[in-house]
C-alpha cells in the first residue's frame, strides 16, 4: 500500500477552488486501490473531525482566520500532521504531495523528517502567485522567495501547465528540479439538461437570459483574470448578444475599483453577478 498525504487544499468534498476539485476527483476516481490517500482539510473550528471520503483519510485541521498568513499556518500544521502520522502507524515509502509554494523557508528541514521513512515530498507549484495583484510588494517577495525554496528542496514538481513547467527550468536551472507536466481534467460528458427541462427554463427566467444568446464567463473574482478587460471591450461593443458571468463576487478593493473604471452597475447584466 502506497500512502500519498495531501497538504494544501482547503479539503474535501469540494466547495471551491481548483486544488479543491483536483483532490475531490483524484480521490472520487481512484482506480489503484493499492494507494491510500490521507487529505488534509482547513477549518477555523476547534474541534476537528476525522472522516472517511470516498475512501480518504480526511483531517481536519484548525487555524486562526488572520487573512494571508493562514494558508502558511495550515500547510505547517498540515505537515505535522502527517508527519506524526507516518510515525505513530509506522508508514514507510510514501509522498507527500504539497500543492502551491507557500512554505519555502521552512520545507528543507520537513524534507529530511520525511526522508527518514523513505517518504518522498512532491510540489505543485501551481502559478505566478509572487505576480498576483492582490498582494502587497513584501507579500509578493516572500511568495517569490518561497517558491524559490520549494523548487530547491522538493523531490519532485508536477506542474498543470506546460508554460509553468518550462519556467521552473528556465528561472531555477541550477537546482536542476525534476518535474513532469499533467494537464488538469476536465469532466466533458455531455449534460443531460435541455432548454425544456424546468430548472433551466427557471434559471434562464430568473435573469432574462434567452437560451443561445449570451456570452458565459465563469472564474474566480480576482483581478489576474482580466474581468475589466473583459467587460470594458464587451460593453463598448455592438454585439448582441448577453454577457453572462458566474463568479464569487466579493464586494472589496477589486470589486469597488472595477466598478469605478467600468461603471458596470449601470449596465442591466449587472444583476447576473448575483
């Protein structure tokens, strides 16, 4: 039996997030039996539950709400975790498989804790999140220089982008990092809904949306995903057709700023943020 702790994800079963859905479907479409996987999962509640998903170890793990720094202290707790784990059930020749690159400073001396049962620790080193507009100057300097380190003293890289890949080679060549590249999934089975069927007849409805006339953008609500862009070209041109957008929309910084520049709320799509 092959033992892959992941540390990283908010947890499982999904709600949101790209890591979140990756981990709920790598673990809800498991073929090889032969691996277990034990999922770690973000909480703010200080009683923590052990659960079973879909055959997964789930922990939770409790951390203070203090904003950026949470997601430091959850892979750290994350780790301790499995790191007592693996000694108290006397687990050998694991992964530990960490996804994005927030605990550059502290990986190294983890590394040689999981080494000595053989563990190895993988890294996905997700995107450009020392580029992220969301972030103060300092914020960004410490994500740059923690990636940096993951890079340096992970095992192995699997990157979800070939452009992510060729980067990590190019900026970190001389820590001669081994990666591979694996593209996200996709579910593309065909749905089963129809136009006729009522659910989506009340949907349609709800926002005045005619079935086959409208532009769909579905994303996160932050800036790196170029909604004023988006919006700003579609509402200076003559096209007829709706734009629809499904996204977490947060009413903070980026949301007052892109109205400012945009004057979205003026337009009647405004009420399909909702």
């Amino acid at each position: 039996m092959k033992d892959v702790f992941i540390v990283g994800s908010k947890g499982i079963p999904a709600k949101y997030g790209g890591f979140e859905t990756f981990v709920d479907n790598l673990v809800s479409r498991q073929i090889n039996k032969n691996i277990k996987y034990h999922v770690a999962c973000m909480t703010f509640n200080k009683n923590c539950k052990n659960y079973d998903y879909n055959g997964a170890d789930c922990q939770e793990i409790s951390i203070p709400n203090i904003g950026g720094a949470k997601a430091i202290i959850y892979d750290l707790k994350a780790l301790n975790w499995s790191l007592e784990k693996i000694k108290k059930n006397d687990l050998h020749n694991g992964i530990i498989y960490i996804l994005a690159c927030r605990i550059g400073p502290f990986l190294n001396s983890y590394v040689k804790k999981f080494h000595r049962y053989g563990f190895k620790v993988w890294v996905n080193p997700d995107g450009h999140e020392w580029k992220r507009a969301k972030w103060s100057k300092p914020v960004r300097e410490y994500w740059k220089y923690s990636e940096r380190l993951m890079v340096k003293n992970a095992d192995f890289l699997i990157c979800d982008s070939k452009t992510i890949e060729k980067y990590i080679h190019s900026e970190y060549e001389k820590y001669e990092p081994q990666t591979t590249f694996i593209a996200y999934g996709a579910d593309v089975t065909k749905s089963g809904l129809t136009e006729k069927d009522k659910v989506v007849k009340e949907w349609f409805n709800k926002f005045s949306i005619k079935f086959d006339q409208y532009f769909l953008i579905v994303g996160r609500f932050v800036p790196e995903n170029n909604f004023e862009t988006m919006i700003r070209e579609f509402m200076s041109s003559d096209v007829e057709n709706d734009l629809v957008i499904i996204t977490n929309v947060e009413k903070n910084k980026f949301y007052n700023e892109l109205k400012e520049k945009t004057h979205f709320d003026k337009d009647w799509f405004y009420n399909i943020w909702y």
